[in-house]
C-alpha cells in the first residue's frame, strides 16, 4: 500500500513542478505589463509550494507509516493508515491529472502565441 501512496504522491509531485516550470517560464516567451508578470510569477510560485508541500505530507504519512508497521498490537491503527493512504494515494492521482492536463493546455497556448495573463 505504501508503494502505491508514493509512486502517486512523487509523481503528482514532479506534475506540480513542471507545472510551476511551464508557467514561470511563460515570464520569458511574452512581453506584457509588469503587473501579469507578477500574476505569472505568484501563480508559479503557488504551483511550486503546493509541490513542497506534497513533499511535507509524503514525510508525514511515510513517518507515522513505518511507527505503525513496527507495532504488532496496532492492527487498527495500521488498517486506518492504509485507508488514508489509499485515499490520499488517488487524491494525488487526481492532482496529477489536473497538473498534466493544465500543462498540455498552457504549452498549447504558448505554441499559439498567446501570454498566460494579459
């Protein structure tokens, strides 16, 4: 189960960086008004920190993972933990396929020569 929970969380992860990449990078493709580039740059940066902190939950949950597999008297618990594990497992599923799909879309804008913002 754990397998699953970081397979998706560190591939929702890197889907959030690129994501953070494409939109930084739209800064230097178009020339527009310094006010959208600070929207660029602030959108980018929440892509980002979202990224950092898919980071500080996988940690989290990997921690109170190996505290609850070492006990053998806390079935329950480590049942629990595996539910949320899966649970939080297909959250990142859905994140990385909403990150994908907003990529593919600003990468296709960009092709056509259109800014982010403005």
């Amino acid at each position: 189960m754990f397998k699953f929970f970081r397979f998706s969380v560190s591939i929702a992860i890197a889907a959030l960086f690129a994501l953070s990449l494409v939109v930084g990078s739209d800064v230097f493709l178009h020339d527009n008004q310094p006010f959208f580039y600070m929207l660029t740059l602030i959108t980018a940066f929440i892509f980002a920190a979202m990224g950092l902190v898919g980071i500080m939950i996988y940690k989290n949950f990997k921690n109170i993972w190996q505290h609850v597999s070492k006990e053998e008297q806390q079935h329950f618990a480590r049942t629990s933990v595996q539910k949320l594990l899966l649970v939080f497992g297909f959250i990142a599923w859905i994140t990385t396929l909403f990150s994908v799909i907003l990529c593919i879309g600003l990468v296709e804008r960009m092709r056509d020569g259109m800014a982010l913002y403005g």
